[in-house]
C-alpha cells in the first residue's frame, strides 16, 4: 500500500524525494474490500478518504430506493468532515465497488501535516479547487441535460465507469431507472 501511496506523491515535482517518504511514512492507508461500507447515514464521521486505487459509491436512501450521489475512482476526494474540529453525523453511505486503497485523513492529522509541510497544503488546496470547478460543471451539465445526453456525456468522459460499475448503480447515477438506462443504449446502437 505505501508503494502505491509513494508513486502517487512522486507526481507532485513540488515534493522532493525524502518529502515523500516521509509523508508515506506519516499518512495513513488503508485496504478495503469490495461491498464494504466505510461509513453509514448517521454515523458520526470526521474523515476524508482520498482514493489512491479502485473504486466509491456514495449514495443516500430515499423511500427504500438507493440514490447514487457520486461515484469516487483513483485520485478522487470524499470528504466526510465540513466543520473543522467537529464531529458530524453523516447523511450517506460510503460502500466499495471495488477492492480499494484509500488514504485517510482527519483534521488534527490534517492540519499538523500542513503545518509541517507547506508544500502539502498548497498541493491540497489545488487539487481541492481544480475538484470544486470540476463538479460545478459536472452538475450544471447534469441539470441541463436530458437522461440520454447525460448518458452519452458519462460514455464520452468517463467510459471506464460503464466497465467498473454496475448498471443498476449507473443508472440511480445518471437519475434514471436501470430500465430507462436500458432502452436509451438499444436506442443508441440501434441508431448507430
């Protein structure tokens, strides 16, 4: 797991060599299984898990109906702690698709990391802003769209999603039933 974790901070040329070992040293990973639930509705949660390898469904339950809210895949943040130093009950469920490698962090880790690496928090704070631009216009594509451009924007951005995740969890995703989802695909082959 650190070797995985290691080749992530290797990215960042802010970061010199003996920065991240000792940041894959001091950060925390951890393994989880596939179908294994991180964190449920109601669960008092202080957490961000960042994923270095597979694959998070976060989703609410509505009516007995699951509602998929986003889908995590590597180098994607899940941030379960909005009031720094407090501790909040969370209003989802975080489950596996897929055996997974997170990085998991808290406030106070957080924020003693920061303060002894700089360079860190100036990394976080980028990728923080480039993930807030991006789901801003993720959503206002998401409102705008109808089920079957929403489906075509997944397919032409994220096609490995289709691969990685189940239908019926594609479909609460995309705001459709798994039977809408179905008859917008044979719609679309048998248009091709």
């Amino acid at each position: 797991m650190k070797e995985i974790l290691m080749q992530f901070l290797s990215q960042f040329k802010e970061l010199s060599p003996d920065q991240v070992q000792e940041l894959s040293r001091l950060m925390t990973t951890i393994e989880a299984k596939k179908n294994e639930t991180l964190v449920k509705d109601g669960q008092l949660c202080n957490l961000c898990y960042f994923v270095l390898r597979g694959c998070l469904r976060q989703y609410v339950i509505i009516d007995g109906a699951e509602k998929t809210i986003s889908i995590y895949t590597e180098n994607q943040a899940v941030n379960y702690y909005t009031n720094q130093g407090t501790q909040n009950k969370s209003d989802s469920y975080l489950t596996c698709i897929e055996d997974s490698i997170l990085l998991v962090g808290n406030p106070a880790n957080d924020a003693k990391l920061f303060s002894n690496y700089p360079v860190l928090a100036e990394i976080t704070r980028k990728m923080i802003e480039s993930d807030f631009g991006k789901t801003q216009n993720t959503l206002a594509k998401f409102i705008t769209s109808t089920p079957e451009q929403r489906y075509l924007n997944l397919l032409n951005e994220k096609p490995a999603l289709l691969q990685r995740v189940p239908q019926h969890i594609i479909a609460s995703y995309l705001g459709m039933t798994p039977e809408s989802l179905s008859r917008i695909r044979k719609r679309l082959i048998k248009n091709k």
